[in-house]
C-alpha cells in the first residue's frame, strides 16, 4: 500500500473513531431533547398536583349537518369533560349528555404512544457520555431499537384501532355519561394524526320476524349506516352516523417530532455505514486522497506525524 493510501486510511480511521467517540453522543443527546419534549405533551393529570400539561377546551365540528355538537376538554392522555348535544335523526329532540364528575377517559392511543416514547428514551439513556461505542454494528443495533419504538408510538396516533359494535356498545365509554346513553346510541373517540374524533352511532332495534339478511359487521375504525351485530339476544342496525373532529394542536407538534428523531436515528446509521465502506474502498494510488478535499488538512497532520 502507498504511502499516501496508508495516509488516507489514517484519516478514515480518525473520522470513524471520532464519529463513534464524539458524534454518535451528539446524537443521541438531540434525540433526548426532542424526545422528552415529546413526552412531556402527553403528561397526565394527577389528583392534587398541577400537570405541565394544561386543561384544553376543544370545539366539535363537522363539515356537513350540525346533528352532533360538543366541547371536548383534554389533558395529556385524558379526556376529562366531553359535553354533546346529539340531535336525534327525523325528530326535533336533542339528546344532551355530558362525562359524569368523577370520570375521566384515557385515550389509548396517546397512552400507548407515550409509552413507547419512553421506552426510546430508555433506550438512549442506557448509553450515558462516558460509554465508547466500539463498532458501527453497535449503533445500528441502537438506533434500530430506537427506529422501533418511534415507529409504534407514531402507527398509533395515524391508525385508529378497529373495533367491533359489540365491543364500542360494551366499551367502558359507554358508561362514563350522566344522564346515560339509551340503548339505541353508542359512541366512540379515537385519534387520527393530529385530530381528535368524536363518532355517533345511532341504532335500531330489528324485529325477530324481519326478513332482511342478517350478517354481523366486522371490526372497522368508523362503521357505516346499515351495519348489523346481535348483543344480548336482540339484533341492532346502524341507522345514522354521525362524525365530528377537531385539530389537537400539539398532536400535530408531536408527530413533528417523530419525524425529526427517525430523520437523525437513519442519518446516523448513514454515516456509520459509510465511513467503514469509505475504508474498505480505499485505493492504492497516490491521487485518492484528493477525493476528500475536507480531509487533506487532517491528512497532512496525521502524515507528518508518522
């Protein structure tokens, strides 16, 4: 090997030891910051202490008719008040219904989000400034790990879970109301990216002599009119659905940042990726070093050196 390829080898080497002594920390250090940052938006209210994470009033709107009406009040996690007015289809009558005091719905999603956030930033404490880094294949397997979790913690906020009418008319939402919800209304909140959804299902009740095919719906985020399920004995269709959302602000942030973080966790592994592929590749002629114009300062310490 010529000596100015042993010269260019030298400076690779240098680059990738500094990049796994130095830069890799960098890293993970931002990856913290905005990852914490993250994590304190889904802070949760807790009795008797004063959450980072304020009490937010959310006005209910749909693009179409104004069947359904409401105020959604979130903290973190938590929806703490929901108040709806629900204008009953072919009829004056409007049903109003509100969370009774002593209830709060935690939004599965938001919480399984806030759960894998944390496990990332478990993940990159476990590395502390003072741990070296010894191989590239090292940190992949890091960042790998990481890429995971924000990947999960962001499918949860962009995937709406689908559910059954069985398991919405029997969900513990159904009894968080005052007065309770008749037995011919069901509803359902959900996050979908930075809205909070708010969907109304209004049913009726089929008669045991009916002709009509029966055939059970399956599970659907948002299920539609004429949809069929048996509870208890009885037969319900879905006569009328009703969907309203508002935007959640700090939602959108969040999301903002799972992509800022997946962006740094791929650039990292780009760099540990190329710097090693940079030395196996490197020639024996004397020109090769010149292809690194950024390097031939450090090339030329390292060569007087030896």
């Amino acid at each position: 090997m010529s000596a100015a390829s042993q010269v260019e080898r030298a400076v690779l080497e240098e680059e990738f030891n500094w990049l796994l002594k130095e830069e890799v920390h960098s890293v993970l250090k931002q990856l913290q910051d905005v990852l914490k940052e993250a994590s304190r938006r889904f802070s949760t209210p807790t009795p008797g202490l004063e959450s980072q994470q304020k009490q937010e009033n959310f006005i209910l709107g749909s693009s179409t008719m104004d069947q359904v009406k409401g105020v959604l009040t979130l903290q973190g996690e938590a929806l703490t008040q929901a108040d709806i007015n629900l204008k009953v289809a072919k009829s004056s009558q409007v049903l109003h219904f509100q969370f009774r005091e002593d209830k709060l719905w935690k939004l599965q999603q938001i919480q399984d989000a806030r759960n894998h956030v944390n496990q990332a930033l478990q993940l990159l404490g476990s590395h502390d400034e003072s741990y070296h880094f010894k191989t590239g294949a090292e940190v992949n397997k890091l960042m790998d790990a990481v890429m995971l979790q924000l990947t999960r913690a962001r499918n949860r906020l962009t995937t709406p879970a689908s559910m059954t009418l069985p398991e919405l008319a029997t969900s513990g939402l159904m009894k968080m109301f005052t007065p309770p919800m008749p037995g011919d209304v069901m509803v359902n909140f959900y996050i979908n990216l930075s809205k909070l959804c708010l969907t109304v299902y209004q049913l009726h009740v089929l008669p045991s002599n009916t002709t009509k095919n029966f055939k059970p719906a399956g599970s659907s985020v948002l299920h539609n009119p004429g949809a069929m399920f048996e509870l208890n004995n009885n037969r319900f269709e879905v006569s009328h659905v009703h969907k309203v959302e508002c935007v959640v602000p700090w939602l959108n942030d969040t999301l903002v940042f799972f992509t800022i973080s997946l962006q740094l966790c791929q650039q990292l592994k780009d760099k540990v990726y190329v710097c090693p592929s940079r030395l196996i590749a490197v020639p024996s002629d004397a020109e090769s070093i010149s292809q690194y114009p950024f390097f031939v300062n450090l090339a030329s310490r390292v060569y007087l050196s030896t």
